[in-house]
C-alpha cells in the first residue's frame, strides 16, 4: 500500500495489485480515515435509529442479523479524491493527500438492507434524508465530532444500500469499519460511514461538518466564493484509470497489453472505453470485461504496437447517457482536488 498518512490512517494500493482484481483483495483495498481506527467492542455496541421515525430503534449485530434479510451487493467504492495527484501537477492543493488511481475498490458486502431496518422504525412524512454517525473522531474541526454525513431517503431507501458487518465473505475488518458499516453504492465513500452507531431520519441533510463543509466542490476562482454555490458531492461522476502498464514503465516495444478500470455512479453505466496513442487524435476501443454487478467498475483491456522512444497513453470512458470525460485537468481544477475525471494518461518507454 501506498500510504499517505497514519492518523488518520489514508493508503491506496498501487494500480499493478488492482490490475485483473475484478474483486479487491481486503489487503489490496484503499483505506481513507478522518480519525483515529476506534476501538469497538461489537459485544457492547448498539445501533441507534432515531429522529423522525415512529419507532426509535436500539440494534445489537445478533439484533440485525436474526431479525432482516440478509443481502449481498457488488459494490465499487470511490473516494472524491481519487486521481487527485493529476490536479496538484495543476497547481497545488495544501494540506489534501496526493491520491492516486487507487482510491478506488471494489468489494462483495453482506448486511442487512438499509431500508428493511428503516420500514421497522417508520418514517414519518416529513424525512427526507437519512444521516450517519460513526464513532471514529476527527479532529479537523474545533471541537473535534465524530465523522457523519447523510443521503435522500429516496437513495437510503434503495435495495442497494446496506448496513454491511461482512465484505468478501470475511467479517468486516477494523480498518474498513467493524462491527458495522453504511455501503451506499454510487455514491462517493465519504457517505459510506464506517463504525457505524447511530442512523437519524432528518427534514435536511446532515448538519456533520463532512456533510455541510466538507466533500463540496468549490469554485476554482476564489473570486466566485459567496457568488456562486458550492456543489455538495453525491453520486461518483464518470471515470477510467489505466492500471497496467505503469506510469514511467520500460518495456519492449511491439504488442502490449493495456488494462484498467472504468466506473460511473448515480445509477448510470459504463458504455464504452477508448485508448489513444497519439494524445487524442485518434481513438481506439477496449475491450469491457463482464460487470460483476449493476452497482460496480468495469475492467477493460486492449493491445497496441508501441514503437520505440516515448508514448503517452491516455483512457477516457462513455456512459450510457453518451457522457464523456474532459480531456484537460485544467479544466476540472478546484480547491480541494474532488472529482478528477480528466483522461488518465501514462507514459512509457520502449526500448533499451
């Protein structure tokens, strides 16, 4: 792993261990922390649901196992600030780690429906978001709370969206959010709150500092801040990273494999993926490998002749609404590095 900080504990695995990893290994998947890892014990944990429900609940793990359907969902999880290190060759971002391609991953989670556990407590007419409070403390803010956020009730109600105490078949790992966890598939990870303690039904979205402050994007232009409204981040928008072979790789020039990952949330799926050679003048098609499910990335793969000398490769992907990324990260540049969907490129030399 390439970590990026210890408290809170931040890593990415480098692109050649997600490479052919349709499902991310638990040792392979990107770590991203605002606190402290806590300290849970699952026997002395409890699930509060609470707020504008008819039923306040308080779950134990046995609680929610015996008592909901269990469900298995294929999901990708994505950071907002993947792909982040292509922007800070833009110009820099202070204090926000330099992400590569890699905080990215993809998992099979096992848990109880979101919804089932919600129709228990009965909302009322009036929720109109769900909201998470894990138990891992941040202290970015003064005074420090604990991490949280929120999403529609129309997204929470969702058959995808799990409390997950499982992921590739194994019991959720500390790190990743043990005893319990919100999996909230399409929607960047930020929303996917680990250590998990309590579900509040709300008229308005989360009032946490990572839900109204944080994850927002905002103007490029200070000049713009307080006129135009910053973009509070939800649904992961389109994007591809090359995986294999690597950014500043040697190879032997002639027929190379080229692999990598593309993915799209808010229910919208990857149509298409090309590779250029010659900085976008010309496009050629990948191949998309089999999705493992609706809410996941797809793994694509093609060959090209490289000559002898330099190449750049670059991967842009479509959507099935016939949307594309930008070519240029100057364009997609903001204050704190979300939401890199610029074409990924890697360079290569093939020779001696």
């Amino acid at each position: 792993m390439r970590v990026h900080g210890t408290h809170p504990y931040n890593a990415e695995p480098p692109p050649s261990a997600l490479a052919g990893q349709v499902i991310t290994p638990l040792d392979a998947f990107y770590a991203r922390d605002h606190g402290r890892v806590p300290v849970v014990d699952p026997a002395a944990w409890r699930l509060t649901v609470d707020g504008l429900v008819e039923r306040p609940l308080e779950l134990t793990l046995d609680d929610l196992r015996a008592g909901f359907p269990e469900r298995t969902v294929v999901a990708t999880l994505q950071c907002a600030g993947n792909r982040r290190a292509g922007l800070l060759a833009v110009r820099d971002i202070p204090g926000e780690d330099p992400w590569g391609p890699g905080a990215t991953s993809t998992a099979s989670w096992t848990g109880a429906g979101l919804r089932d556990v919600l129709a228990r407590a009965g909302l009322t007419p009036d929720a109109a978001h769900i909201a998470f409070q894990g138990c891992d403390v941040s202290t970015e803010m003064s005074p420090p709370q604990p991490f949280g956020g929120s999403v529609p009730v129309i997204k929470a109600t969702a058959p995808e969206v799990l409390l997950a105490w499982a992921m590739n078949g194994e019991p959720l790992p500390p790190v990743h959010g043990a005893p319990l966890r919100v999996v909230v598939p399409g929607w960047i990870g930020a929303r996917s709150v680990k250590w998990l303690t309590r579900v509040t039904a709300r008229a308005t979205p989360s009032d946490n500092y990572y839900q109204a402050v944080a994850y927002r994007l905002l103007p490029a232009d200070p000049g713009m801040n307080g006129r135009a409204e910053a973009i509070t981040l939800g649904p992961v928008a389109l994007n591809s990273a090359i995986l294999s072979p690597g950014d500043g790789a040697r190879l032997a020039p002639g027929r190379t494999e080229i692999t990598g990952y593309a993915y799209t949330g808010g229910g919208r799926a990857v149509a298409r993926v090309e590779v250029s050679l010659d900085g976008g003048s010309t496009w050629h098609p990948a191949d998309l490998g089999t999705s493992p499910g609706p809410w996941a990335w797809r793994h694509w793969r093609a060959t090209a002749d490289l000559p002898e000398g330099r190449t750049t490769i670059a991967v842009r992907a479509w959507d099935d609404a016939a949307a594309t990324q930008p070519e240029d990260p100057r364009t997609v540049w903001n204050p704190k590095g979300y939401a890199n969907t610029s074409w990924h490129r890697v360079t290569v030399t093939c020779g001696p």
